[in-house]
C-alpha cells in the first residue's frame, strides 16, 4: 500500500515525496485513515516505527479547512519533552510546506513573549509541553475552548516524568467532544484509566507487542568493574565502527563529567542534559546532526522519540533504572529499517535491572567479558573489544607464555638472579582520574585486553 492509497490530499503527498517516503509504515497505514474519519484512537507503537507522522499528516489535511481565532488553538499536541515538541513541530514545517498553517511552540527554556505573540494571531496547531501549557493557561493567555483535535504523544513516558495529573487538567478544559488520539509504547493501568476516562469508544491498533526491541539492533551487554567503566567504552568505541552514537547516562552530572572525559581522550563528543538550557541544547543536537560531534552522551531527555538520521550505536553507559527506558534509549538506532548495534555496561550491582529488562522483552541479552581491561595506560595503548565483531565461541585458554630474555632470539632458562627491573611509565598528560587510582606499571595480564 502506498501512501496515495490512504485518502491523503495531492499537495500532502507531494511534500511526502519530496521528503523522500514512498511506502507508510504498519503503524502509519492503520493510523491515518482512522484519523482521517475522525474517530479517537489508541496507538500501541514501539519507538521509530513512524508514529509521529502517523497523527501529523492526518492533521494536515484535516486542518487544511476552518480559520484561527486569537488566545484559541484549533488542535494541541502534547510532548513529555522539549526536544520530541520541537521535532514534531518540524515534522508540520517539513509536511505541511503546501498547506497555509499557522503553529506555535510552547515549551520551557525560551523566552515567554513570542510563544504569547504567536497565541494572539490564532494557531491551527499547537505544540506543547503540559508544565508551559498550564503556565500560560493559568496566566490567562491560552483559550481551550475551540481546540477540537487532541494529541496525547509517549504517554507512558509522561506517565513516568509525572505528567498525568496535568494532562487530566487539561482534558477537563477542552471541548467533550473533540477527537482524541493516544499513542505510547507501552499500556501500563494508569495509561489504560486515561483512555478509558477520556477517549470516546477509540480504534486501537498495536504494531508490536508492548516494550518489545527493534530486531534489527544487535544487542550486547559488556561486563565491567565500575572503576573502569570509562576505559571499557572507549575500547568499544575503538573495536566498533561507529558512525554516530549516543550514550546515555542515569545522572546529570555523569554525562557532564564523561562528556569531559571522552574528550579529553580526543573524541567528537558533546552533551546534553536537564539541566541546560534549551539554546544550548538545540545547538548541541544540531552539531550532533551536522556530524560536528559523532558521539551525544545523554541523560534520558534524549531517550525519546528523538529521530537523528544515521545513529549507528547507542551505547548505555549506565544501565537504566527502568526496563522501559532501555526500549526507548536503544530505539535510537536501527530506524527506518537500518541495523543498529547496542551495548549496555554492566556490573555486579546491576544483575536485578538486567532482569527486570530481559523479562520485559522477552529476550536474553548476549553476555561479552571484559576481564579488566588496560585502564590505566595511555590511549594509544587501548586495545578495542573485539568479541562482538565474530560470533562468540568458546575458545580454549591460552597457556601464558614464557619470558623470553630480549637480547637473546630464542627463550633462555629463568636466570638465577632476578632480572633488571623496568623504568617505570611516565605519567600520563591530563589523567582521567575518573578510570581509576592505579599509577604503577600495567600488569601483563591486563595489558592483554579483553577477551
């Protein structure tokens, strides 16, 4: 099926060609024509499977008649997050070039006064997070009134960050009978009670099976020790041919410092997190996109719905307190049909959330050892992980070799005195003393990497 068979207009088509899409995914073919009649949906829909086109080409064409009226949006799109409304407010500038809509942004982190602008010329499409949402609201600068078409995106994800609550609020303040459109990865009860309690006899459609992953990301799990974490991903990095990568993170201040530590190791990486600005974090994702930084290290901000062309790896430097979040961090590669490769760092302490995650997705994660790992000598000495290049077998251990006298060709019986010992290392320049606290020789038995 194609898209012209879903009763979208010639002029949306139009701009779907030329964004280079010829064939809609599952989640989109069911989706739109739905929309299109009218009717309140629920979409259960894995992350990268198309769903924000699947309710904003609809939109389009359904908004293409009627006209604004200032203070009272005609349609309101809700996001958990700053970044997911401003992509989806670009997925309208990118389909909707042939249609004469007008639309505003609210989101947090800019300035007030030009989203109230844009509110007092009238929008057909408003873009929001809940929090600026009920500020301006309870300012008495937004109408609900006359909004007939309501978007509830990642619901589960605004179940998580705390949202529910504001977005009962804002349902109470709509038109009763508005159409409705819900879509989440996952149905968890209080999602279900949402649905139950605000949607009028929907259409449900699910395009895969709650928090199942992309099959087209291969997916590892690297054991490590903690203090060596950071020496364990960038050997990864090194074995691996990494194009673009996130790496997400579970605290601010984690992804601050590795950001720092991975450049101080001369890689292309950048950040971004809470607690910047929203200026700072559009700029971080445009040299992210632009291919000015190749690695984004990211707290979970970033874990949703964020569609970067190209991302090869994502990599969970951290593994997430939640199972949910693992779904969605990884579901940052291997869109649009493309493979993708995941590697997850893992210790002692986080058996249980590693449990939790391969029992929510009903797969068990392939295990990768790293016994070690040269942690403390220079960059330039770093051997890369290699086991996930060839499929893993288990190979029989080497016997360690005997110490060979180097001003001798061939190996001498062990001297009877002990042997001269070596100089030792110079210190090394701007020391990530985040890796760890040894300074003296690298023992042979680390210096051989990983297995």
């Amino acid at each position: 099926m194609s898209f012209a068979d879903l009763g979208l207009s010639d002029e949306l088509l139009r701009a779907v060609t030329e964004a280079g899409y010829d064939e809609p995914t599952p989640v989109q073919n069911q989706a739109i024509p739905s929309v299109l009649m009218m009717r309140d949906l629920i979409a259960i829909a894995q992350t990268g499977t198309g769903k924000t086109a699947a309710f904003v080409l609809p939109m389009i064409d359904i908004l293409g008649e009627g006209r604004t009226r200032a203070l009272m949006p005609r349609s309101l799109i809700l996001e958990p997050t700053r970044e997911l409304a401003a992509q989806v407010a670009e997925n309208f500038e990118k389909y909707g070039k042939y249609h004469k809509l007008s639309m505003a942004l609210l989101i947090g982190g800019v300035q007030m006064g030009d989203q109230v602008k844009a509110l007092e010329k009238g929008v057909d499409v408003l873009i929001a997070t809940p929090g600026r949402l009920m500020d301006l609201f309870e300012r008495g600068k937004i109408l609900l009134t006359g909004c007939n078409l309501l978007v509830i995106d990642e619901a589960d994800r605004m179940l998580d960050m705390g949202f529910i609550p504001d977005i009962e609020n804002i349902c109470t303040k709509l038109p009763t009978n508005r159409q409705t459109l819900l879509f989440s990865a996952t149905m968890p009860p209080p999602i279900k009670k949402l649905a139950d309690r605000f949607l009028s006899n929907p259409k449900t459609i699910e395009v895969a099976r709650p928090a199942t992953t992309n099959i087209n990301i291969a997916q590892f799990l690297v054991e490590t020790e903690q203090r060596k974490k950071r020496e364990t991903l960038r050997n990864i990095i090194q074995a691996e041919d990494v194009h673009t990568a996130i790496i997400f993170c579970n605290r601010k201040t984690t992804v601050r410092e590795l950001a720092t530590s991975l450049k101080r190791h001369r890689f292309k990486a950048g950040e971004i997190h809470g607690d910047m600005d929203q200026p700072s974090r559009l700029r971080e994702l445009e040299r992210f996109k632009s291919g000015d930084i190749n690695l984004l290290v990211a707290s979970d901000v970033a874990a949703r719905g964020l569609d970067v062309k190209g991302v090869s790896h994502v990599f969970n430097f951290d593994a997430p307190w939640h199972p949910d979040d693992y779904v969605h961090r990884i579901g940052r590669t291997g869109r649009g049909g493309a493979s993708g490769r995941a590697f997850t760092l893992v210790t002692k302490e986080d058996a249980e959330a590693i449990e939790n995650i391969e029992k929510l997705t009903g797969l068990k994660i392939e295990r990768l050892s790293s016994q070690g790992g040269a942690a403390d000598a220079e960059p330039e000495q770093e051997r890369p992980l290699a086991a996930a290049k060839a499929p893993r077998t288990k190979a029989e251990p080497k016997p360690r070799a005997a110490k060979v006298d180097e001003t001798s060709s061939k190996a001498a019986p062990a001297p009877s005195t002990p042997p001269k010992p070596k100089a030792p290392p110079q210190p090394k320049a701007a020391p990530d003393h985040g890796d760890d606290g040894w300074n003296g020789p690298v023992p042979d038995f680390l210096a051989r990497g990983f297995n």
